[in-house]
C-alpha cells in the first residue's frame, strides 16, 4: 500500500470519526434540549438547540425539492468534471 493511499485511508477514518460524533451530539441534543435551549460546558463553550431547515446558516430555508435538484447537480457537475 502507498503512502498516498494510507493517507487517503486515515483521512478517511478520521472523517468518519469526526461524522459519527456529530450525529451522535445531534441525536443527544434533538433528545434532551428543547429548541432554544442553552447548556453550558466548561469554558467559553455552549449547546444551543436550534433547528436549521435550509443549507449553511439557513439559507434557502424552505427551497425543498429545488435546492435537491440544485445540490444533485452541483454533485454530479463534480462528479463528472
């Protein structure tokens, strides 16, 4: 196995890694805070519960199938390209 190759491959573990715990803070969160809700955590650091029907920082909230279709474009432009 090259050296390119293993990189590729703990790269990839730690991003499945870093994937598995944020939807593990998420199910936590939707589960034991009410939206709105703040806990506090040692340090300058908070959960806030929030929910977010859109992209990034709710943009497009509410788009639906056409942010779908926009996003499976943009997805298979890369794809392609």
């Amino acid at each position: 196995m090259g050296a390119r190759r293993s990189a590729a491959l703990r790269a990839t573990g730690a991003a499945a890694v870093v994937c598995a715990i944020d939807q593990a803070v998420k199910v936590l969160v939707r589960g034991q805070l009410a939206v709105g809700e703040v806990h506090d955590l040692p340090g300058p650091l908070s959960i806030v519960s929030v929910r977010n029907d859109g992209v990034a920082f709710g943009a497009f909230a509410g788009a639906g199938l056409l942010l779908v279709a926009v996003v499976g474009l943009a997805l298979a432009v890369l794809l392609v390209v």
